[in-house]
C-alpha cells in the first residue's frame, strides 16, 4: 500500500522538472523508434534498390536515430541534434528519401524537447530545425518546403500542447492539496478548539470548588476526562478518513460514526458541564441527510459554542435552533452574553467564523454572525440539502 501510494506522487514530482516517468519514457521510446524504423527505414529500402553499400549506410544510420531515441527524455537537445545530423546524412546519401521523412526521428525530439524543456530552448531548436528548410525547397519545390516546414511547426506545437496540459495538471494537483491541507486543518481546528475550550472551562470550575465542594470537582474532571476521549476518537476517525485507506471506503466510516447533528445532545451535554444553560430545539428530521451537510451543520453549531465559551462575556445561556424543512436545513446559535469591544468576535471576522462561512459556501449555503440587536451574539446559517452529495 505504500509503496503503491508514492508512485503517483514522484511522477507528479518528476513532471514537476520537466521530466518523463521512466514508463513513459520507456513507452515513448518503443513508439518513436518503431515509427523510425518503418518510415525512414522502408524508405531507404526503396530508394537504395541498386545501390547497396549506399542503402547499408543508409539503413545503419536511421538504426542509430531509433537507438538515439532512447534517451529522448533524459537529453532531447544532444539527441535533437544528432538525429538531425544522422537524418541529413541518409537524404544525403539517398536523395530520392524526403528530406521530412529523413529528418522524423528529429522531428519526434523536437517534439519532446518542446514538452519539457524552456520555451526558450525549444524556440532556438525550431528556429534550428528551420535551417535546412532551402534543401526541401531544391528538392521539392514549394510542395516539399511546406511539408517540411509544417511537419516541424507541428511538431513543436504538439510539444507546447503537451507542455500546457502538464502545467495545467501539476496546478490542479497543487490546488487540490491546498485545499485538502485547508480542510484537514478545519476538521482538526473545530475538534481541538472546542474541546480544549470546554476543558478550559471546566477545570477552572473544578479548581474553584477543590476545596469547598470536592464531589462537584470530580464531576468537572469526569466531564474533562469524557470531553478529552471524545477528541481522542474524533482525531482517531479523522486521522483514518484522511489516511491511505479513504480511498478504499475509509470514508464512509467516518460520517456514520463522527460528527452529526444526531450527537447534538453529547454536544450541548459537555457545554452544560461547564455551567453554561443550553438550550436545545430541534425541528423536522435529520436522518438521511447528506453526509456533507450533516457535518457542516454540527461542526457550526460546535463553533458557534466554542465562540460562546471563549468570547461571550458574561454569558450564562445559549440557545441552538436545528430546523429541516426538506430543502434547507438552518442552524441558530444565540447567546446572551456580550462580546470585547473592538474584537474580532464582534465584527465577525475572527478565525472561527470565517471557517464557519467557509464551511456553509461549500455546501452551498449560507452564514452570517454579528451582535443581535437586544444583546447577545447570534450566528445564522442556512444550509442547502438538496444537489449537495
């Protein structure tokens, strides 16, 4: 499994360079060589038919273009240059073989040199490849120039076409890893900071009543050591969703055992043991819906209460709404408690309620978070359930 998984990644990294995968390379080799042998090859064959020692000449020469090739991909220039070479050589020696046909294992390098190689050095090697262009003429007229030079435009124009769709997969991949980096660090983000906030809580309500009340400070420690197991096996599920095995069906796993607007009552419970009043209202059924949804909601209303614990002074109640109407599923989350002045909480742009605007967007949805009018802090989102997979 892990060596299967590092393939795809040292190809990327490879085409990162400039570089063919030694299979491709391999593959491409067979190809152009094959191509080589029956073009310029039959060619001399033909055109050698009475002269012997000439077509011998003329036959180990387009031999060593086909072997030349082999290293295409690691050399194109040194490679480029003696094809051309060799292919000049055999219309030499066979002027009834076309100069076109003659120069193809050149063409072929050309079009591998322009795919992964600078532009620059692929323009000087077209501009190069030109250069024989009064031969055709002599030979061909103005039929054989336009053959000739058309075959070596395309040829480096295969080349630059190649070389864009590489660009454009290594930009997709460097996207989608940004992005997958962007939601671990989400998942991991709402599981920490919400437990580490209510452990905070908690162990400060355990340390004030030590002394005084020992049995309500075991039951904050239980309520800490409940809130901690729970982390461990959210970080456990996470760790396994984004592990090699996700893609064989890790996945699925993980939504019907982590986070879900069905475990909101464990959510509010923990809240609860820190003090805070929680109140709890659920509207319409949150069975079946999609997996994405699902967990962007709790992970809201989880956010929406970490923010509450952290950043609500004076806060001694919250209400959490959970309405399914079938098409949308809306969350509220709503305190009574005020928030600093000038922070980032109160403007709604601190970090927490930008991932919870991020998490709605991408299902499709829509938040917004801000002081309510009679006091308190209000986050509102409402979330698509309906074309979301």
């Amino acid at each position: 499994m892990e060596r299967s998984s590092r393939q795809p990644d040292d190809g990327v990294a490879g085409e990162a360079r400039g570089e063919l995968s030694p299979r491709v390379a391999r593959a491409l080799w067979r190809w152009s060589a094959g191509l080589v042998l029956a073009v310029p090859g039959a060619s001399a064959l033909v055109a050698g038919a009475g002269h012997e020692r000439r077509a011998a000449v003329a036959l180990a020469l387009v031999l060593a273009q086909a072997g030349a090739l082999r290293w295409q991909a690691r050399a194109p220039v040194a490679v480029l240059a003696g094809t051309a070479a060799a292919g000049l050589a055999v219309w030499a020696l066979l002027p009834a073989v076309t100069l076109t046909g003659a120069l193809l294992a050149a063409q072929i390098a050309l079009c591998v040199l322009s795919a992964t190689r600078p532009r620059r050095v692929s323009v000087r090697a077209l501009a190069a490849m030109c250069l024989p262009a009064p031969a055709a003429f002599w030979a061909g007229g103005p039929a054989g120039l336009a053959v000739y030079l058309l075959t070596v435009v395309l040829a480096w124009t295969a080349g630059q076409w190649r070389r864009a769709q590489q660009a454009r997969t290594r930009a997709e991949t460097r996207r989608a890893v940004v992005e997958e980096r962007a939601r671990i660090a989400r998942e991991v983000h709402d599981v920490v900071a919400h437990t580490l906030s209510v452990m905070v809580v908690q162990a400060g309500a355990a340390d004030d009543v030590f002394t005084r009340r020992p049995e309500q400070a075991r039951e904050a420690l239980r309520a800490i050591e409940t809130s901690a197991r729970s982390a461990l096996g959210e970080l456990r599920l996470l760790l396994r969703a984004f592990g090699p095995d996700a893609a064989e069906g890790g996945a699925p796993e993980r939504w019907e055992a982590g986070p879900s607007l069905a475990r909101l009552d464990e959510l509010a419970g923990a809240v609860r043991a820190t003090g805070m009043t929680v109140h709890l209202h659920r509207e319409g059924v949150t069975d079946g819906l999609p997996a994405a949804v699902d967990l962007a909601a709790y992970r809201i209303v989880q956010e929406a209460l970490t923010n509450t614990l952290r950043h609500a002074a004076g806060a001694d109640e919250v209400s959490v709404r959970v309405a399914v109407d079938g098409a949308w599923v809306r969350v509220t989350v709503a305190d009574d408690g005020r928030a600093p002045q000038g922070s980032a909480a109160a403007a709604g742009a601190g970090r927490g309620l930008v991932g919870m605007k991020e998490r709605a967007r991408l299902v499709g949805g829509r938040l917004r978070a801000g002081p309510r009018p009679g006091g308190g802090f209000e986050v509102a989102a409402e979330l698509p359930v309906e074309g979301v997979s």
